[in-house]
C-alpha cells in the first residue's frame, strides 16, 4: 500500500510548523506536501506545470485547507476540487482561524468534509491535529476511483 499524502495548503509559516509539528507529535508520519497559497495548491492537484518527478497519477489522501489565502482563496480551491472528477472524493478539511459563520456556511455548501478552527493553544492544537490524523487517514475509508 502506497502512503497517503497529505496536502496542507497553509500561507501562514507559523501555522505551516505548528502543523507538521503536531503530526509528528502525533506519530502521523505520511508525507507533507506544503501549498503557500491558493495557486500552488490548484497547480499540485491537477499537475500543472512541471511535476518535479512526482507521480501526477497519486493524488493526497486528504486536504488541510486554510481559508484566507493568497491568489487563490480557500474557498475557490474547494470548489475546484469538488468540481473535477479526479478530485471530488478527496477528503477536504477546512482548517481555519475564520470564526465568521458565512465561512463555515460557504464551506460546508461548497462541499467541505469538515471544518475545524484552529486553537490557539499548542496542546489543543496537537490534539485536534491527533484527532484529524486518526479518523481521516486510518478510520476513514474512500472509493479507489
């Protein structure tokens, strides 16, 4: 069995570490691929551009993604990932500092598996990034096409 990928779209460095560091806090030790904004993560998902010798045929076993992004918000992501039929399945988790309920509303209408504000406290954090790892990579089963 391949390993699951796991494709954090975070803008914010501090929130970048905190999470892959909460992973491995968490024995959570799938690969990380890192998209800084709203772009990269388009251009990752549908192989755009060069693919760095990846394989553009293995797509994440799960997106974390962050709301208030750079050249490409959260919000369109999800929509372009619930609106092509390679993607559609994958599980998206919105995880967001966004306490305004339009956010969680859009989200959810958008197609959104789940949305999670991030603590502000470290241990909380871990916690909630234990929690996510636990059901999403191990509990949750997905179709193979």
């Amino acid at each position: 069995m391949t390993e699951k990928v796991i494709l954090l779209v975070e803008d914010n460095p501090d929130d970048e570490k905190l999470t892959v560091r909460a992973l491995k806090k968490n024995n959570i030790v799938n690969e990380v691929v890192i998209a800084r904004d709203g772009a990269e993560a388009l251009d990752y998902l549908f192989s755009v551009g060069a693919p760095q010798g990846r394989d553009t045929s293995r797509l994440p076993a799960l997106v974390l993604l962050d709301l208030k992004l750079p050249k490409v918000d959260g919000q369109e992501v999800l929509r372009r990932i619930r609106g092509d039929e390679r993607t559609r399945r994958i599980p998206v988790v919105i995880l967001t500092s966004s306490k305004e309920e339009q956010d969680m509303m859009q989200s959810y209408n958008s197609g959104a598996n789940s949305y999670i504000r991030k603590p502000v406290d470290f241990m909380q954090f871990t916690e909630v990034v234990r929690n996510l790892g636990l059901y999403w990579l191990m509990m949750n089963e997905t179709p193979s096409k």
